[in-house]
C-alpha cells in the first residue's frame, strides 16, 4: 500500500515537473522574441533621432511616432504576460494605468498609418506640390492630432469607467490578470471600445486602400516615375498588411477564450503562446523590419547602430548616389 501511494506520489511530482518545464520553455519562447524585437524597435529609434536627415524629412518623422506606438504596445504586451506567468494580480487603479497606456498607443499606430499612406500618395500623385503639403510643421500638426484624438478616446474610455460601483467592491484587488478585456467593466465600455475600435479599423482601411488603388492609377500615367511609384505601392501594401495585423491583436483574446473550451491545458498553452507571438508580437516589429530592410537610407546606420562593434567593416557601406549615407555615419 505505502509502495503504491509512493509511486502515485512520485508520479504527480513528476507531472508537475514536467508542467513547470513545459512553462518554463514556453516562457522562453514568448519572452526571447519580444527581447529581440524590443532592441531592434529601441535601435531603430535611435537611428531616427541620431541624423538631421531623418529629423528633418516628414515620413521618417511619421516611422518614428509609429514605431513608438509599437514599441510602447509590445513592452506593455510582455509585461502582461510576465504578470499572467508568475500570476500576480494588480490592482484596479495600478491595472488602469497600464490600460490606458495600452490603449492610447493601440489607437496611435492605424491612425499615423493614414498619414504616412496619405504622404505616399500625394509624393506619388502630387510630385511637385509634395515639399509644399508635406512640411515639417504640417507633419508635426498631423502627429498632434493623431494624439489628440487617441488621448480623447482614452478620456472617454475613462469617464465610462468611472461610472462604475467601485466602492461596492470589497477590495481594489482584481480577481483576474490585468488586460484590456478585464478593465472594461461596463456594459458602455465594452460597447464603446467596440464601436472606436472597428470604426476606426474601418476608416483607416479605406483611406490606405484609397492611396493604393490612386497609385496604381498614377502609375499607368507616362510622366509618373515608375520606380518610385512601384516602391510606393509596395509600401502602401505592406501598410495594408500592417493595418490588418494590428486589427488581428483586438481578437486575440475572444480567439483564445474560444480555444481554452475545446482542447486540453497542455496544448491551450501552446496555442496561446503561438498566437501571442504572431498577433501581439509580431505585428509591433513589422515597421522596424519593413523600413529596416527595405530603406535604403536608414539601412546601412540601423545595421552600423546594431552592429556597433564591426565599425571597421561598415566604415565603406554601400549605398546608392542619393544618399550619402557614409557622411551621416562618420558625422
């Protein structure tokens, strides 16, 4: 009898070993790329802000309030699943903070993608009369806006949430891990949250699918510098895609809800791990992977800034005739 109880014993120690180890890795599989992708979207910001030629031109302006958005969105997504991993429980006032920190920079990032898609069409368009619309101050007064109207949502959100009994509460002490899903408490909010969220989903889609398809119209016009028109619509595309990565992070958690009542906990976490990499992660580090890669003029410094200890390799980079980029390293 003691030998059966000490081999079921032996067992469960067993089981929760192999629990904790499975944790384990899968922490690591979630954090790890997040890290990664945290250095690179912090690089990139420096980048941005390390050259006058990138302080000075509209659209690197524009990445660079994107890809704050962005950074600031995949910190505070690890942060919360740190939490729910160790499972600590903040409180409702703490939790909030970090709400409306997530939900200022969620609205941020499709609404500077109409702009950035909108500075794309009028250079592609509207050649001649781009350095006239697109200036400095026009840009700076887009991005005021841009927050203007995300701090207003942010306000409402919070009025909503105020009307609240919190006092009927025994304690400030949430029951459930700190997300976006759990501070809506109000019917109103849910409502609310709702109807900003897919409206504004909705309008920045038509707006970039606008630009899009009066690119490709410019680009059936004979004066129209085909290769420039080619790489707008490209970028246009690849905005489109970002729009629709960025609109797949607001269904993570009904999808993942949905996925918890069918299948076993073992492979739920795996999903969940999955899925929070693909629609939280991944979508956060497009940008930086998408003008890192694809810019020719930001390239070579963002390489020489994550590559600082090659120095002398990259002293001679090559780049095109339009872009000294050799004197904005040295300088």
């Amino acid at each position: 009898m003691s030998y059966a109880n000490q081999s079921q014993t032996n067992s469960t120690v067993g089981m929760q070993y192999q629990g904790l180890l499975a944790l384990v890795l899968l922490s690591i599989v979630a954090t790890v790329p997040c890290c990664v992708f945290l250095f690179i979207n912090v690089t990139m910001l420096f980048t941005l802000r390390s050259k006058t030629v990138f302080l000075e031109t509209s659209r690197y302006i524009l990445l660079f309030n994107l890809l704050f958005a962005d950074t600031v969105q995949m910190a505070l997504g690890q942060l919360f699943y740190i939490l729910s991993a160790c499972r600590i429980w903040l409180t409702y006032p703490v939790c909030g903070v970090f709400f409306m920190l997530e939900d200022l920079s969620s609205k941020i990032s499709p609404l500077t993608l109409v702009v950035m898609s909108l500075e794309r069409f009028v250079a592609v368009c509207y050649p001649l009369r781009h350095s006239t619309i697109i200036t400095i101050r026009n840009t700076e007064l887009s991005i005021f806006v841009v927050w203007t109207i995300s701090s207003l949502n942010v306000l409402t959100t919070v009025i909503l949430l105020l009307d609240f009994p919190f006092e009927d509460l025994e304690s400030l002490q949430m029951r459930d891990f700190c997300s976006t899903e759990t501070m809506l408490l109000g019917p109103m909010s849910g409502v609310y949250d709702k109807a900003f969220t897919y409206s504004l989903f909705v309008s920045a889609g038509v707006v970039v699918t606008s630009s899009y398809i009066g690119v490709i119209i410019a680009a059936r016009s004979a004066s129209t510098d085909k290769a420039s028109t080619q790489k707008a619509r490209n970028t246009l595309l690849l905005h489109l895609v970002q729009l629709g990565l960025s609109l797949s992070s607001t269904i993570h958690k009904p999808l993942v809800m949905a996925i918890y009542k069918v299948l076993d906990r073992i492979t739920f976490v795996q999903i969940q791990v999955f899925l929070y990499v693909c629609m939280i992660i991944f979508p956060r580090c497009l940008s930086s992977l998408i003008y890192g890669i694809r810019d020719q003029t930001i390239r070579p410094i963002l390489v020489y800034n994550l590559c600082c200890q090659w120095r002398g390799s990259l002293s001679h980079p090559v780049v095109p005739a339009k872009a000294n980029i050799g004197i904005l390293i040295t300088s």
